[in-house]
C-alpha cells in the first residue's frame, strides 16, 4: 500500500506500507509525472515515509527502473523516514547512482526533523 500526498508546493510526500500493486504504481507515476510538468522546471523534493518495504510487481520492475531515470533530474532531495536501518546504507549506495539528489534517512521519532530539512 503507498499512499501520496502533497507536502508542498515542492515536496511531494508518499506512505509506504507493504507491496505495491501494479495499479497503484501506474497511479503513483501519473502523480509524478503531473507534478513535475506543474513545477514548470522547478526542482522537486521527495518526503518518504516507509513502514514496511514490499515488492514492487514483477512486471513493473523495468518500468521503474526507466521511471528513476526518466526523473532523477527533476528532483534535487530527498527524506526516508524509517526505523529500517539497512535503508541507511541503501539510501547511500543509491546517492552514488543519483549525485545530484542529496537524501537523508531519519528515524519516525524524527519526523518533524524529516520534514523541516526537506524544505529547507
């Protein structure tokens, strides 16, 4: 389940608890893709919330492989709250892939924290 909303104008927040199902990734890129094309060039931030990883569909797996690559431009931060801790060392490995976006994890007790840094 994953479930987006709107942080601000620039941030766009997400819930994730568990697996996505192919339609609710279909939903998730149209929500992307519509926010990019309403920044007008502006970069993004993304605010993420994640309780429990799931699978993402077999099927959609390339799709979100081209997805990352199609936007990885248009955003430029990115907080993972989670108390997940190998998400630490993913977050860091996947900055290497995508220089341009800084990313931060933070732990559910520092939400607010999350929040304020990824605006700022």
């Amino acid at each position: 389940m994953i479930e987006l909303f709107d942080v601000s104008d620039n941030v766009l927040g997400f819930k994730m608890d568990g697996s996505i199902s192919p339609q609710e990734f279909d939903e998730i890129v149209k929500k992307v893709d519509k926010k990019v094309i309403d920044a007008e060039g502006r970069k993004l931030r993304v605010y993420a919330e994640i309780v429990e990883l799931g699978m993402i569909p077999p099927e959609k797996f390339i799709d979100n492989i081209k997805f990352k690559f199609k936007h990885f431009k248009d955003f430029e931060k990115e907080a993972v709250v989670s108390d997940k801790k190998w998400l630490n060392t993913f977050i860091s490995v996947t900055e290497k892939f995508f220089p341009s976006i800084e990313a931060k994890t933070f732990s559910f007790e520092e939400k607010d924290e999350a929040l304020k840094w990824v605006q700022s």
